[in-house]
C-alpha cells in the first residue's frame, strides 16, 4: 500500500492518557457546544422547570422559566460554593425537570431566580453593591431542532448556527424539532469518545463488524468508499428503513423526498451529537464522555408524534436492530481502546476511504493549537 495513500491518526496520548485528556476537556469540550440531550426529554418544554446536567464533570443548572425560555448556569452558590442543587455520586442516566420557582442554596438560602439573578441574601448586607454582580455564573443554552446544546465558556462561543450547519443541511426534511422519543438505550462504552466518532463517521469496518447492516444496506459492504451522504445511501430491493426486516408498518416521515423514502442518512455535529436518519424515524447518539477512556452513550430513537400517540406504537423493531447493531460497534470501539492502551501503540492510520474519520483531526488539532 502507497504510503501518499495513508494519514496519520491522533498520537496516542490524546486517547489514553489523563493529562492529555485533562487539557482536551479544557480547551475543546468545554469550549465547544456541547449536546445534553431533547429538550422534552429533560423536561424543559414546560414552564418553570429546573434539571441539573452533567457536562464532562461540570454540573450545570438547565432552566426553562415562565416563558419557557431557556437559562443555564453552573451549579454553584455565589455565596460560599455550594450546589444549590446537590449531586452525589455519579450522574444520572437520565436527568428530568422538576419544578422550580427559583433557586434557593441549602447551605445559607441565598435564593436566584431562574434566570441567574440574586433575589435574596437573608442577613446579609451587600453595601449597595449591584446584585447583578452576585448572579450564577452563565453557561450559554441554546436548542436546536429539539435538542439542547450548553456551551460552558459563553463570552467566546461561537454561533450555534456554525456547529449545527451541515446537519441543518442533510437533515432539514426529517422535521426533528417535532420528533418525539419512542425508545431510548443507555450504555457505559470503555472507550474514549474520539474513538466512537471515528467509527460513526466510516463504514470501513461495517463489512467485518455489521453483518445483518449490510444485508439491509449492501453498499455499506464495499469498504465505505465513494458513499454519498449527502444524497443518502440506497437500502436493498424491498427494504427502506433501519428494522429488522428493513421495512414496518409506520409511515414515512411527512416532508421527505422520494429519495429519502428509501434511502439512510447521517451526520455528526462535533463533539457529541450523532444523527441517522431513516424514512420512519432517526436515532440521535449523545455521547457523554466520562474519562479518558469511559463514555457514557445515550441513543434516543426518534419518531412521528402521531405514530407514537397511536394504540398500536411499538418501536421494537427498529429498537432491536439498533440494539444489536449499537453492541457490535461498542464492542470493536473497546477492542480499539484496549489496544491504543499497550505500550506498542504510538499512533493509527486512516486509509482513503476512511477520510471522514479524519474530520475529528481537522476539528479537533486547530481547536488545540489556538488555546495553547
């Protein structure tokens, strides 16, 4: 093999060790927007919720307040420091909204509206000092087509439009902001998050790994090359969605093309957000990187309100072979980090139809490089 025809991988280092993961979170993930999950689903669709989210080890206090309009700020008392929410122990798999009028500190009850602003210091004097200048520290919050994106460093965020622009493009007829969940799947993956980007973004490996996939999907077999995203990839005769059978009994999505009627498509909004979409419904991957080597992967299986209200729902066809399909990648992703982890491994190569994977670097290096 022509070694112009190979690309250097990230070193090792950035996938295994804590020092280097340590810096990465610092200066790219939590500088980046950053997916927490669907708005409904974390309960923030309705007025006057309050739900605490974990963003790469940092607890955030997502808000929506009497106008449904959405606040975050970091789950810290300007006071001494508490948590105005306390959070033991790991975070929750899956964080809901309870309601909330304000936001009153445990430790001395100094109390905030749900917008950040101080609303009172009992017994306390602040000398005529602006309470403006004693709110929650700010974490942006912005939604985008029904999911909710925090960006933890506000002052020097970028538009949400700029992260969200491709996807907005490949998927602009599949109407995900009126999706709703019909099923979700948790999973603890001991691999580090880069590693399961790389692998979403090419299908090299779906001949090896995805058997049942590419019978459905038989161009997901030829090694990933000349794909067409953009314009989706083709199901087998007589198969037009991600099921176990490639077919069901639920409508297509209103809005599609006939193209996409039978045809797959995907994208990726870095660094966490993965989206496939099939004819009758999308499965959306928010990937919630735990340490160095740990992701914690929550896939939400997206479908059309109407089909979802009716008597007759269930979503266990596409759940199951996205279930089995989710497993096979987790399962290679573990294989890859345990490897990357031996004392043998300096860095990988991307081959040429594997470009894709390159996007992490290209995102990824600059991002870096600016904050050094």
């Amino acid at each position: 093999m022509a070694g112009d025809a190979l690309e250097a991988a990230l070193p090792r280092e950035m996938y295994v060790d804590p020092q280097t993961w340590l810096a990465e979170r610092e200066r790219a993930l939590f500088g980046q927007w950053f997916c927490v999950g669907r708005t409904s689903d974390l309960g923030l669709d309705a007025a006057s919720k309050v739900v605490v989210v974990d963003v790469v080890g940092e607890s955030v206090l997502l808000t929506s307040d009497e106008d449904t309009r959405l606040h975050g700020a970091y789950n810290v008392c300007r006071h001494r420091g508490s948590q105005l929410r306390p959070v033991e122990g790991p975070p929750a798999v899956q964080p809901a909204a309870c309601p909330a009028s304000a936001l009153r500190c445990p430790y001395h009850s100094w109390t905030y509206g749900l917008d950040g602003r101080l609303l009172r210091a009992p017994h306390t004097d602040l000398g005529g000092a602006d309470p403006d200048e004693f709110r929650l520290d700010p974490v942006g919050v912005q939604a985008w087509q029904g999911f909710v994106f925090v960006h933890l460093s506000p002052s020097v965020a970028s538009p949400l439009g700029d992260a969200v622009r491709r996807a907005s493009a490949t998927l602009a007829h599949y109407g995900l902001a009126d999706l709703v969940t019909g099923a979700t799947m948790t999973y603890d993956v001991e691999a580090n998050y880069k590693v399961l980007l790389e692998n979403y973004n090419e299908c090299y490996h779906c001949g090896p790994v995805h058997p049942e996939l590419c019978r459905l999907v038989p161009a997901f077999a030829g090694g990933g090359g000349g794909l067409a995203w953009e314009d989706g990839i083709p199901h087998r005769e007589g198969a037009w969605t991600f099921t176990t059978t490639g077919t069901t009994s639920r409508a297509a999505l209103p809005g599609l093309t006939g193209e996409e009627r039978t045809r797959h498509k995907g994208d990726l909004v870095f660094p966490n957000l993965m989206v496939s979409a099939s004819a009758d419904h999308v499965a959306a991957f928010v990937l919630l990187p735990q340490a160095v080597g740990r992701t914690r992967v929550v896939c939400s299986l997206l479908f059309d309100a109407g089909e979802a209200a009716g008597a007759g729902f269930d979503p266990a066809d596409a759940t199951e072979l996205w279930d089995l399909v989710n497993r096979q990648d987790w399962a290679v992703c573990e294989s890859v980090q345990r490897g990357m982890s031996s004392r043998s491994y300096r860095h990988g190569w991307f081959a040429p139809m594997e470009d894709d994977s390159l996007d992490i670097r290209r995102w990824l290096l600059p991002l870096l490089e600016e904050r050094s």
